[in-house]
C-alpha cells in the first residue's frame, strides 16, 4: 500500500472521528435538556417518561462525559506529540543541512539553476534518498512507478536553512572557473528526460513504502532468472 493511500484512509478514518465526535456532542446536549428542561409544563406524560427512565438518561450522560473528556485528553497529546515531532524534524532538517556533501548541494542547486519548485527525480538515487531521509526533500507524487521517478519538492522545514552559501553558491558575481566547476557538477539524474532502467532497489522505509509494485518486482525477477538461465546454458 503506497503511501498516499494511506494518507487517504487516514482522512477517511478521521473525517468518521468527527462525525462520531459531532453526533456525541449533539446527544450530550439533548441528555442535559432532557434533565434540567421542566417537562411538567410542556407534557406530564412526558415528564413522568423521563423520571421513570431517568437512570438510562443519566447513564447516557456519563457515557457522552466520558466521551468528551477522552476527546479533550487526546486533543492535548496529539498537540504535544506534534510539537515534538515537529522539533524532532527540525533538528534532523538542520544536522542534514549542515552535514551537506558535495553531490547533495549539487542537487540541491538543480532547484536554483532550473527555477523549478519542483523536480522530476529518481529515489533510487543514495543522494535523493538521503535527503528524503534527512527531512531536506518530500516527496509530492508519482511519475514513474516502474522507474522509480517522482515529483520531489523541498520541504518546508527545510526551506529556511537552504540558502546560497549552503549548497555552494553566491549571490555576487562568480568566476568562470567556479561556473564550471557548478555546471559540471550537476547531476545527469536531476535533468529532464531521465530515465532510471534500473528496478532492482533496496531502500529506506521512508521511499520503499511509496513503491510497491508487484508487476515490477517481477518483471525484474523474471529478469534476473532468464539472466541466470542463460548463464547456465552457457
């Protein structure tokens, strides 16, 4: 399952929560009314309904209550985690940064000289792989399922901290030596019209579980045991 379907059922699953939550919230306010509202003005049948079955209502009431005060108890531990997760990235954002080498500004540096947001690239790539790791590039789509392409934007976490003097450039005028030392440096798998031929991948958790294609897997197993066949014949 890639991830973004799991993204999808999350929504879903939460878009559920939400309604439960709402429909609760309605119920606990309809128990309270039936409680405290003088029924004996409106309909004394009614009202002897309600003193006859006040025990079920009050125990609807400690149902919604306790639903409620679960609510408010997960509310403030999910904005805690996030708080935590969130510095957890940063300072993994910025160790990423800093520890930048040269095939990683490299790429990095492809965003500036193409003026793109975003950038066709292969995640089989080491350095493309370990700047998603590193929190410096997220991954927005799929293009090539088989080849292993997506559309990679850098993050938002990471969006302060990539300045010209991180990834090697400068804002002044550069030499012609430093101008070719950048454009030589650039990395083939980052221009447009690449094409990765190579399925055969073992990756992070983080990009293997955007990629789960079984037609590919075995196509590139099929591959390599006609390989092994003809190596026998052989």
């Amino acid at each position: 399952m890639s991830k973004f379907m799991e993204s999808n059922m999350k929504s879903e699953s939460s878009s559920i929560v939400r309604t439960v939550n709402t429909l609760m919230m309605w119920l606990f306010c309809l128990t309270v009314l039936m409680l405290v509202m003088p029924w004996e003005y409106v309909s004394q049948d009614f009202a002897t309904q309600i003193h006859n079955n006040k025990i079920f209502i009050y125990f609807a009431l400690i149902i919604e209550l306790s639903n409620l005060i679960s609510q408010v108890v997960l509310t403030f531990f999910n904005s805690y985690n996030y708080k935590n997760q969130t510095k957890r990235l940063q300072a993994l954002v910025e160790k990423t940064v800093a520890q930048l080498d040269f095939a990683e500004k490299a790429l990095l540096r492809e965003y500036v000289l193409q003026r793109k947001s975003v950038l066709a690239l292969p995640v089989t790539e080491p350095t493309v792989r370990n700047l998603i790791d590193g929190g410096v590039l997220k991954i927005v789509s799929i293009v090539d399922e088989a080849n292993r392409i997506a559309q990679v934007i850098i993050s938002k976490e990471a969006r302060p901290h990539i300045t010209y003097k991180s990834i090697g450039l400068t804002l002044g005028k550069m030499s012609e030596e430093q101008i070719s030392a950048i454009m030589n440096a650039r990395p083939e798998y980052a221009k447009e019209k690449y094409v990765n031929n190579n399925r055969v991948f073992i990756g992070s958790r983080a990009v293997n579980s955007l990629f789960k294609s079984p037609a590919a897997d075995d196509m590139a197993t099929g591959s390599n045991a006609k390989t092994d066949n003809s190596n026998a014949a052989a």
